[in-house]
C-alpha cells in the first residue's frame, strides 16, 4: 500500500507540485484502506484455550513487519489486492489509448471511480474488526506463526466470520501500541 503522504512526497521529490484534481486523480490508482501500518495476508490456523482459561490465536502471516513487538492492535480489514488489480487494468487501459487520469469524463476513469466505491460498500458491508492482541510466539519455519494472547469475544468474532467465509476475504492490518 502507497500511503498518500508517500504519494506526495514521492512527487514534491520529483520537484513537482500537486494540485487537488491531480490528487483525486492519483487516488483512484490504489485502493486506501485509511490504515497506514503493515498490512499482510494471513490464515486463521487455530485457536487454543489453555488451563489458565487464556486464548491464543495462531495466525500464519505472509509477510512479518519489519519490526515486531509485543502488543497490537490488530485490524481485520477487506482484502483490497482483487480491487486493486482491477483498477491497474483499467490504468493499463488508459495508458494504452494515451487518455487522461484528469479527464473525468473518461470511461476508464469513471469505471476506476466504480472500483473504488464497490470496494468501499462492499468494505462497509463486510465490516472492518479492531482487537487488541499480545504477541506470545512467533515461530519462522515454512511460513510466519504468530500466537497472540487475545480475549474470548475475539475467538467468537474469528468463528462467526469463519461461518460466512468472511475471513477468506479479509487482510490483517498490524498496529503497534
């Protein structure tokens, strides 16, 4: 994910100034989730009630961030990758036929337009979910496991998600707090 502070800073370097309709422009080439920490695929794996009646959640991760710690706030957000790749073939479009990404009247314009607000109803449908997790292993052998200390509600919350599929279509967004 490109943050919008990136966006600009990458082209304030460039020695370019960015006006507001260039802006919006460059907001429909990537869907922003609005949570600029490390976002990573993830698979639910298990849950664990141990003697003392604490849960662990095992999570295999895709990618680790670069730095880990001990508590998290963990957000469960719609996986923006399938919107994402929509909206760079619709840019591919664009290029192709040397039309605009200012030009609002463009059709491959308002389709990315689309894009980005199906993503954003469907986000809203799905429901995003915020859990404060403490981090108790990590483990790096074939793939990334995390164990994270975390309460009952969030083990209800992971099995009714599992029911619908919802988990299938959902990134885990790391916090550090």
């Amino acid at each position: 994910m490109v943050s919008q502070a990136k966006k600009i800073k990458i082209l304030e370097e460039a020695g370019k100034v960015i006006t507001d309709e260039e802006m919006k422009a460059l907001d429909l080439l990537e869907i922003d989730t609005e949570l600029d920490w490390h976002h990573t695929e993830f698979k639910f794996k298990k849950a664990l009630l141990d003697k003392d009646f604490i849960w662990e959640l095992t999570i295999d991760v895709k990618e680790l961030p670069k730095r880990v710690n001990l508590d998290y706030a963990i957000n469960l957000v719609l996986d923006p990758t399938n919107y994402n790749v929509s909206l760079a073939g619709q840019y591919e479009e664009l290029k192709k036929n040397q039309l605009s990404l200012l030009d609002g009247k463009n059709d491959h314009v308002k389709e990315m337009q689309r894009i980005q607000n199906e993503y954003k109803k469907d986000r809203k449908l799905l429901g995003d979910y915020r859990f404060e997790a403490r981090l108790s292993e990590l483990k790096n052998k074939q793939t990334e496991t995390l164990n994270f200390i975390v309460s009952g509600e969030v083990i209800r919350k992971f099995e009714s998600l599992m029911l619908n599929n919802g988990l299938t279509r959902m990134i885990l967004v790391l916090e550090t707090i």
